[in-house]
C-alpha cells in the first residue's frame, strides 16, 4: 500500500478530516502526538490498530501540505 492510499477523507468520518485508513484516528491527532514528543514506537503501543506506515502516511501528509509555491513579492 502506497502511503498516501493510508490518509482517507470521508465526510462521515471525523467530520471530514483526513484520517488513517478510516479509522477514526485524525492525520492531525498523530502529528500533535508526534511533536509533543512521543515516538513512533510508543504511538504504537498506545493506539494497536495503528502500523508504523501509518505514522510515517502521517508525516508525509504533513511535508506535502507543507510544500508551497515561492510566491513573488508584489511591487508598489
């Protein structure tokens, strides 16, 4: 499985946030646990559905919203 088919988008899921797999876990759940320190492994003792993939789904979610176009400073 691709790691991007792991991120899915379902208006009745989490009110439409990108979550794992469906499962009710939010994108954004896994990147506030990720920064608040904890790591994978640990992650993954916590949530047992969860697969190491789907963190790494996760953080790679994040970098492609991250990547933004260089936008030109407009002259007055």
């Amino acid at each position: 499985m691709n790691l991007a088919d792991r991120i899915t988008i379902d208006s009745e899921i989490c009110h439409g946030k990108p979550t794992i797999r469906g499962l009710r876990y939010p994108v954004e759940t896994i990147l506030e646990l990720l920064s608040s320190g904890m790591t994978t492994d640990q992650i993954l003792a916590d949530y047992e559905d969860l697969e190491r993939e789907d963190v790494l789904a996760a953080l790679d979610f994040a970098r492609r919203l991250s990547q933004v176009k260089r936008i030109e400073p407009v002259s007055a």
